[in-house]
C-alpha cells in the first residue's frame, strides 16, 4: 500500500479522489474538452474489484483543474488499464497540463512512485492531443507508439466497391438493421461464440457487467444488429462518445458471414453516424498480443475505410 502524502505546487494542489467527490468529479468530466463517459465513476467502478483505485484531482484553491484516472499496481502508477485511454481530463481551456504533469511528476515522488504510465487516445479524440504531447516532452516523459489503431474520417469517407458491391448484386436487399436491447442474445447467440470459434478468445466484459454499464450508460452504449428472416446474424456494439463512435465488440454468425451482413452493418452505421453529424469512428486496434500487426483485420478495416494512426503511451521512470 503506498502511503498518501498531499502535494503542493504553484499554483496547483493534489489530492487523491475519494467517494465523497463523487459528483464533483463526474460534473467535470461531463465539462470537460476530453473526457467520456468511460472516466465517469459509474463506469470506471464496474471492476472496482481489478483496480486499486488511486485516481488524483488537482485543484487551484479550491477550483477543480484536472482529473487524472489512475490505479495503483504495487509502485506503479498507471492511467489506467482498465479504459480505453486516460491521462489528464481537463477544461476547456487546457492551460494547465504543463502544470498539471509537472504536479504529477512531484506527487509520484512524493509518494515513492517508482514508474508512471499514461495511455494516450488516439490524436482524433480531442482537440488538446497536441498539448499535451508537448507538455509530456517538456517534462521529461518518453512517449511511444504501443498500438496500431483505424479511424474513419467522416468528412472523407471513402469506402473500396468490395465492400459496397451488395448494394450493387442484391446481396444486402434482404438485410435489415436495427437497434437492440437484447444484449444477452448477442452476447450469448453470437458474440462469445464467434469469438471462441475464430479466436479461442472471451469477451473483456462479461455479459452482466455490459448490461449494468448499459443500463448506468443508455445513450452512450448502444447494440446494433443484423436481421436475415427476423434472424439476427451479426451484431456491434457501439461505445458513443459524442463526436466519435468507438465500435466495441463486432460479430456474425457463420450465416452471417454467408450473407455479408458485417459488411451491410459496418456500412450503415457509418453513414448513419455522418448523417448525424459524427466526426470519426475508431474500429479498434489491429495488433496481437505480442505486438504485430493482424494484416487481415487491417485489410478489412482499410477497406471500410479506415485510415492507420498510431496510438502512444506515455511513461516516466524515476531513478534512485
């Protein structure tokens, strides 16, 4: 257990978030330039049980500045493996984050830190990516790509005729998408079966914690299926973060394979989202387990569009 020291700094203080700073938190991260639901307490406490919670606010007197999701794993301090990405959560202004990475860095040492890590999202994903690169580097912290991820720019979507031809041949007319509340269908009809069968793999939330994040989450979790004769063949689930829709778990059926229905699905929820006024749609990472690139899910993700960015982690290590 590392111990709790508070830490000061001008102009900037920090201190370890407790349960009583529940709605504070959570109204900043709603305010805030670069924050989601994912670093909500409603979502990040779903597997409270994996995480040793050592999440940190930063406060200017008493005006909130800055949230950093965080967990603790003996001596390191990590941001945070359990979202998608995390590191500082600002206001708009974003005036702070040399400030606040400085303050992070004494904190860390004050409090026997030894090494600090920070998943950065990929750069579409807010408007201070650039800012906060800069205050990394001017702080001493080494910043690496670590993953291979694929984004849709809505404003020049342009998808390759393999993937449209059922429009074309008639091979989507007897498709039909829809939105659905039958989580544990998919879950247990399509999507932890296809994965076992293609990868011997499991999905990372179990059905019961997908279906209380939904429920805490409505308008920002959502399932969109695939329907052949009233059957449904494929599904994806959609992580909506405003500007950006983050494709969360994505499966079909062999007859959903048959049928080209993840194809027709990818496609319509695509221009759904650009006649909705959506910025990007990040289709997840391409990399294996030891890092290399799956060039046939890169493939398939190029061709619905998808254009590669790197994704970096930031990390310090503090020497004796």
């Amino acid at each position: 257990m590392l111990p709790i020291l508070a830490h000061q700094m001008t102009p900037l203080s920090l201190r370890l978030y407790t349960s009583s700073d529940r709605a504070a938190w959570n109204d900043f991260i709603q305010q805030s330039v670069n924050g989601c639901f994912l670093h909500e307490r409603e979502f990040m406490e779903y597997h409270s049980d994996r995480f040793q919670d050592h999440s940190l606010m930063a406060f200017d007197d008493d005006n909130l500045r800055g949230c950093f999701p965080a967990h603790v794993v003996d001596d390191h301090l990590i941001s945070h493996n359990g979202l998608t990405y995390a590191g500082w959560i600002v206001s708009a202004d974003a005036t702070d984050l040399d400030n606040l990475h400085q303050a992070l860095l004494d904190y860390s040492q004050n409090n026997s830190i030894i090494n600090l890590k920070i998943k950065l999202p990929p750069a579409i994903y807010d408007d201070i990516y650039q800012k906060t690169f800069d205050a990394l580097n001017s702080n001493g912290y080494s910043v690496n790509d670590t993953a291979d991820d694929v984004v849709i720019d809505l404003a020049d979507w342009q998808p390759s005729a393999k993937k449209t031809i059922g429009y074309r041949n008639g091979k989507f007319d007897q498709l039909q998408v829809q939105q659905s509340e039958d989580l544990a269908y998919y879950w247990n009809n399509i999507l932890v079966p296809s994965l076992k069968n293609r990868h011997n793999a499991t999905p990372v939330h179990s059905l019961a914690e997908i279906q209380l994040l939904q429920s805490r989450f409505p308008d920002g979790i959502k399932l969109h299926i695939v329907e052949f004769d009233q059957e449904p063949i494929a599904g994806i689930l959609v992580f909506d973060f405003g500007n950006i829709l983050k494709i969360q778990y994505a499966a079909s059926t062999s007859l959903g394979f048959e049928k080209n229905a993840m194809d027709y699905l990818y496609l319509e929820l695509i221009a759904q989202a650009r006649q909705d006024g959506k910025k990007h749609i990040d289709l997840g990472i391409v990399n294996e387990r030891d890092g290399s690139i799956n060039q046939g899910l890169l493939r398939f993700k190029k061709q619905l569009g998808g254009k590669q960015l790197k994704v970096a982690t930031a990390t310090y290590t503090f020497t004796a």
